[in-house]
C-alpha cells in the first residue's frame, strides 16, 4: 500500500488507487469464512432459495454452492467480503420482519 501510494503522483491518482484497492478487497474470496457453521441450523429456518434470488439475483444453485465450498470449474467456490456483507445484511432485514409480524401478532 505505501509503494502504492508512493508511486501514485496526484491526488486523484491515489483516489483512483484506493477505489481499484477497495473493489479488489471486495472482491477477495474468504474460503476460511464458514458461513454454513455459522449459520448452523438457522439455516434451516430460512428460505435459501429466496435469499439467493432476492438478495443476490442469482438462484439457490449459487448459493448452496458456496455454502458448501463446492468446486466449479476446477476452483473452490467461496463468499467473497462483499457477498459475506450482503448476506448479513438480508440476514438483518429479515430479521427485522419478522420481529415487526411477532410485533403485530402479539397486538392482535
């Protein structure tokens, strides 16, 4: 980062070095997050399929994939930081739903 920074001349240049920086750090893969134990059997509580679909706009098949570190296309699947976010994220929201329909059941 400092060699970065050194080489980087003008202010937008290190702006632009950090953005590129940031989405890469997003974009890591973190196979030595287990996002299916710490999940446990919460996950079987939830409905996965629509957490893919509405959350990540992608189907059940993606992530049951990367649940489980299954291999696809000869590499190991993994949540990337951004993905790991997204997932607590809806994991939250959801949460908040549900605690709003106890709410409203336990007032009727």
């Amino acid at each position: 980062m400092k060699e970065m920074l050194a080489i980087s001349g003008d202010i937008e240049e290190r702006r632009e070095a950090g953005a590129y920086l940031a989405k890469a750090i997003a974009r890591r893969k973190r196979p030595d997050v287990d996002v299916k134990g710490i999940l446990g059997e919460t996950a079987e509580a939830l409905n996965l399929s629509y957490i893919a679909r509405r959350y990540f706009d992608k189907d059940r098949t993606w992530l049951y994939q990367r649940l489980n570190h299954s291999v696809v296309n000869g590499k190991q699947t993994a949540f990337s930081e951004s993905e790991i976010k997204i997932l607590a994220d809806s994991l939250t929201e959801l949460s908040n739903k549900i605690n709003q329909v106890s709410i409203q059941l336990t007032h009727h």
